[in-house]
C-alpha cells in the first residue's frame, strides 16, 4: 500500500528529527535526505510543515522558503522563532494551505 502524503511527511519528519537532534549546525541539518525529501514533496507538504511547526515550533523555514520563494518573515523579527512561525502560519492561511483559523 502506497502512503498518503501525510504519511510520508510524518515518517521522513520523525526519520529527520531522530537523526539530526544531535547537530548544532543548521546548514547539516536542511541538508539531511529526509528533510531533501520534504522539501521534495512540494507544496503537497505545505500543510503538514505549517501545522509541526506551529505545534512544536519546528524549523521548516528554510523548507517554507525553497518551497514558496518567498519570506514573509519582518526583517527584524528574524531569529525570534515565535515570530518567524506566525508569520509563515499567516501567510499559510492566506494562501489557502492552513484552512482552520
């Protein structure tokens, strides 16, 4: 049986979070496979980015980023990853990839 892209995304994420807790370095860790693999799902796996990383506060930005081309995170608030989160969940919402808030 084929996974659902829900599926994929969550088996890739925990693959990634397992394997890459213990880098410091946030350059090794976009680089992971698993996260390759994310990113390589394209927009089908926007939803599922935007709700870990309102969840757990997960760092998807640079997936978000390579996937959509665009940054809608305030310059100044770059690095305040509370910030970062809700503005990346806003512009989700604004473009139909968070449907419930």
């Amino acid at each position: 049986m084929q996974e659902t892209p829900q599926e994929k995304f969550n088996r890739l994420s925990r693959l990634w979070n397992t394997e890459t807790k213990h880098m410091s370095l946030s350059s090794d860790k976009v680089m992971h496979y698993a996260y390759q693999q994310i990113i390589d799902m394209g927009t089908g796996a926007m939803p599922f980015i935007l709700q870990d990383m309102k969840a757990n506060l997960t760092h998807w930005f640079w997936a978000l980023y390579i996937i959509t081309g665009v940054n809608p995170v305030k310059p100044e608030d770059e690095g305040r990853i509370h910030k970062m989160a809700d503005a990346w969940w806003a512009w989700g919402r604004d473009h139909g990839y968070v449907q419930y808030l």
